[in-house]
C-alpha cells in the first residue's frame, strides 16, 4: 500500500514490525491471540518467545481502547509502541515495555517484564500464529476463496 493511504497506527505498526524483524522475530499485525481480541502486532521469537505489541498514535487513540489488558495472559511480554512525543506517562506501565517507533523503524525503549506462558497455552499460540501466516500467504497467491 503506497505510504500517503497508511493510517498513523499503519504506518506505527510498520515501524514496529522492522524493529522486532530485526530481532529475528516474525510478526503479524491485526493477529487474534484468541477470538475476541485483536492485537496491533503479535510476535513469535526465534526460541519461540511470544510478544504482544500494542501501537498507540496519540493520546485519543489510547483513551479510545481499554482492552490491552485482555492480552497480558496472551504473551510472554507486552509492549506498548509509541511515537516520539507521545505523553508516555499516561501510559500503564507496570506490566509492559515501551517500544517508540516512527513510519521506518523503532527502538525498545524498556524491556517488558517477562511472565512466561504455560507450555500448553504456547503451543496453542504457536500453531495460531502458524495457521493465520499460512492462511493470510494463501490469501495473497490465491485471492478467490
């Protein structure tokens, strides 16, 4: 999608997904973790670590979504992904890591606490992930359902 269509959570999202690429994760943005719930971007690691980020464009975008806290049970860490001038302290920030990011790029700014997931929940998270990449690449090579 040329970049003057991207919304500014778009164009956030892109920012965050370079920076957790460069990780060596693979990301997936608008990704489910369970039916209900939507998170901007999900992560999987190269040890097969899960990160939720949660990309906030401005002060009316964060104050417009209560939900971010559905998906602490959903990840091993959580970030919230930010712009620059963002007013980072109406952020909660006991429970997640503050990423900033731009259009381009980002840097982890804190390091979310770490609360691992039961083997099981992994798992299950891991063949989600698994199945919507595969879905999502069929989409894109065959469009007609």
């Amino acid at each position: 999608m040329p970049d003057d269509l991207l919304l500014p959570g778009q164009r956030l999202t892109r920012g965050v997904a370079r920076l957790l690429r460069s990780h060596d994760f693979a990301t997936l943005d608008e990704a489910a973790p369970r039916p209900g719930l939507r998170a901007d971007v999900m992560a999987l690691g190269p040890r097969g670590e899960i990160w939720i980020v949660e990309c906030k464009s401005s002060r009316a975008d964060f104050q417009s979504d209560r939900k971010w806290q559905g998906y602490l049970e959903w990840c091993d860490r959580y970030f919230w992904a930010v712009p620059a001038d963002f007013p980072i302290d109406i952020l909660p920030r006991d429970s997640a890591g503050l990423i900033h990011a731009d259009d381009w790029f980002g840097e982890i700014v804190t390091m979310a606490p770490e609360r691992p997931l039961a083997p099981a929940r992994r798992k299950a998270l891991t063949l989600r992930f698994a199945r919507m990449a595969a879905l999502r690449h069929h989409a894109m090579r065959d469009p007609r359902p």
